[in-house]
C-alpha cells in the first residue's frame, strides 16, 4: 500500500522518522577558505593541531612574580617587561619581578602575576615594587592549553560551522577546510490565484507571499535556493517544470497543490514522475504535507497557506534537508512557560500555536498566545517569537498553567 494510500494521518514523529530514514547525505566535499565556510558543512572531523593558548600568558596587566615571592613584603627588583608579540627571554629568579602586560608570554620562573592595581612602589624608586596582597600560585595566568590541547578533538563532522567556530579554526592555523557540497533547493509556487509583489491584483487574486518567505527561511539555514518561479494549476506546465527542478537540485520544494481540491495537480504530477511517500500529517498548521522522491531529488509539497507552509518546513522538511546537507538532526530546544491566557484546541493534531515569549525578573518564562491563529494570518508569525508546541492528545489549557514553547 503507498503511504498516500495510508488510512489517517501520520503523526509529526513518525513523518519526521520517515523522512530521516530516506535520507542519505549528498557525497563528495569541496575545500573552501573560512573566510567562504561560515555556514557550510564540515565533511571531516577536525582536531587540534595545537595548544590553545600556545604558552602560558598574562590575562592582565601587571607584574609576574617568582614562586618563592608570593607572600614576599620585601622589595621586588625590577628586570624588564614582557609584551604580546614581544617576550622577556630570561629566567625570572628568587627577588625579581617583570613588568608583564596581557596576552604576553609569562617567562619560566614566574608563578603568578599581579595586577598593577595591587602593587606598593615608592613615588621614587622605580626600580623595584612591594606586593600589596600575598598571590596564589598560577593567580591571573592562563595555562598554555587550558583551552585545548594538541590532538584534542576540536569540532566534529556535520558541524554547520557558526563564526565562533570560524575563529576557533582560525586561532589553531587552520585556514581552509573541507565542507559537504551546498545543498540545491529547487523552489516553486503554485496556484492560478497568485501575482508576484509588485504587480497589481486582479479580482480573485492575492500576492504570492509564500515562496520568497521560504527562500528567505533557506538561505537563512545556509542552502542554495533556485527560484523556479510560479506554475499554473496546469498539467504540462507542472510536468515540464518538475522534470527542470529534478534535473538542476537536490531537493525540490512546492506550496500549494498536495491537497484534495481538483486543481491539486502537484500530488499527482510527482506521483507520475516519482513517489509520494507521506501525506496527511497529524499538524496543525500543515495538514497536507506530501514528501516522495523523483528521479534525482527529493520532494516537499507544502501546504499553500502561508503559515502552515512555513511550519511545516521547520517542522518537517527542514531536518531532513539538514540531514541531506550532512548535519545531524537534533529536537528543537523548547522552555516551560506559564500561560498568560487560556489556549484553544481539540485532541487529534499536534498544534504549533504562535505566541509572544517573555521571562519575569526571578527568571520564570511566560508566554502570551496571540489571537489569530488560522493558517492564513501572516501577522501571527510576525509578531510572535516562539511556538507553543501541543502534543497530538493535549486540549484545552487555562490561564496559569505550564506549556512548552519552542523559541523562534
């Protein structure tokens, strides 16, 4: 029997299970500069190459101090300084001190370093300093590879590296790296109702809102996006056009046209093409969510109201392009958050409502509900910054209690 063929819905973790299991990640990898790599995909674990900080060094300005001096209230001599980029070469001794400034390189013999604020030094004499408080060995240095050491596992492979990570690279001398291919979304539109922006609308027509939102939340997750444009609910039309998105991408991504209604033709041109693998998801927003395969690339039909069209893309399709990308997937981080007003629903869909998060000056998370909830309202998602994610079986919930909410 063909998953379109399955009696009810599906619920949202077995859709993703299935996704996920059909998934297998693009080969091959390229080696780019990591001035070109935030974003990307890293095809190999990496580890360090050496130690983080390379040598022990001053996490301040001030002065460092031999072992035997820690408690010292005698005079400290005086022997040179030590600057980032340019170190004291010598052996600090018994008696001695060395004027020492952040980030330099603390020479052999000093155990401590202390801050010019806690000295003692005679308005004439500057040639030595007293300590005015007594030190703790290893006090304000920083240890050659307290942050890693060489050879250490430094990030792992499906890493989408973030900026910190590009300097992270960057400090152990790596300057260019291996990433998974960018992953090539083909996306289109559909509906004979559509206008682009910019263009004035007929009777019956509205604005196609949906694919440049869908752009912007693919770029946004670092994929290459083709815009394919808008198809008319027509067959030919839809055929030629599926058979250029499967030839150019890795993925193809559609809204509108995998519900029931007779001008749906995009369930059936990939059924012809292909294979649909899921539809009829347990969600509210997205109930018709279709995903099956063609010839080259894989396929998402998403729902043509616009927020079901993007939650279900970040609910459904996006981990399984992260893991077609070579990431691993990962749940949602979600937070307990009291309701500020009642919340509601009907058993039988899971619920992605939007809300309005906040935290309360003892740290509790509240979350206020916003009013319009349909499928169509583009302003909930606008204004709301997190989701209120309900399970399948919950209803109604009252003002004051507790619900788990998915920040944006």
């Amino acid at each position: 029997m063909a998953c379109h063929d399955e009696p009810g819905m599906l619920t949202v973790a077995t859709c993703r299970e299935r996704l996920l299991n059909t998934v297998v990640p693009l080969a091959g990898s390229e080696t780019v500069s990591l001035a070109q790599a935030v974003g990307r995909v890293l095809a190999d674990a990496l580890n360090a190459r050496m130690d983080s900080p390379p040598a022990d060094n001053s996490a301040m300005d001030g002065y460092a101090v031999h072992a035997d001096d820690l408690a010292s209230d005698a005079p400290l001599h005086l022997v040179g300084s030590s600057a980032a980029g340019h170190p004291w070469t010598g052996t600090l001794q018994p008696g001695e001190s060395l004027r020492i400034l952040t980030g330099a390189v603390v020479p052999a013999g000093a155990s401590a370093v202390i801050m010019q604020e806690d000295i003692l030094r005679e308005p004439a004499d500057s040639t030595h300093i007293r300590l005015g408080r007594a030190l703790s060995p290893g006090e304000n240095i920083r240890s050659r590879g307290e942050d890693i050491g060489a050879g250490d596992a430094l990030l792992p492979a499906g890493r989408q590296l973030t900026p910190a990570d590009i300097g992270l690279l960057a400090s152990q001398g790596i300057a260019s790296v291996s990433v998974r291919p960018r992953l090539r979304i083909a996306l289109l539109s559909t509906g004979d109702e559509l206008v682009p922006p910019g263009q004035p609308l007929a009777p019956g027509q509205i604005h196609d809102s949906n694919r440049v939102m869908l752009q912007a939340a693919l770029l946004q997750a670092g994929f290459e996006v083709l815009d394919l444009g808008h198809v008319q609910d027509e067959l030919d039309a839809l055929r030629s056009r599926f058979a250029d998105a499967d030839r150019l991408a890795d993925a193809v991504i559609t809204s509108g046209g995998v519900s029931v209604g007779d001008a749906d033709l995009v369930r059936q041109v990939v059924g012809e093409l292909g294979d649909i693998r899921v539809w009829k998801i347990a969600i509210k927003p997205g109930k018709p969510f279709a995903f099956g395969t063609l010839p080259n690339s894989l396929f998402f039909g998403l729902p043509g109201n616009p927020v079901s069209a993007l939650v279900t893309l970040e609910q459904l399709a996006m981990p399984a392009l992260r893991a077609l990308q070579g990431t691993r997937w990962q749940p949602a981080w979600t937070v307990s958050a009291r309701l500020l007003a009642p919340v509601r629903k009907k058993p039988g869909r899971a619920e992605y409502q939007r809300g309005v998060l906040s935290q309360r000056d003892d740290g509790a998370f509240e979350v206020m509900p916003l009013a319009g909830q349909g499928s169509g309202l583009l302003t909930s998602l606008s204004r709301a910054n997190c989701y209120l994610v309900l399970d399948q079986d919950q209803g109604r919930m009252d003002t004051g209690e507790s619900v788990r909410v998915q920040p944006f």
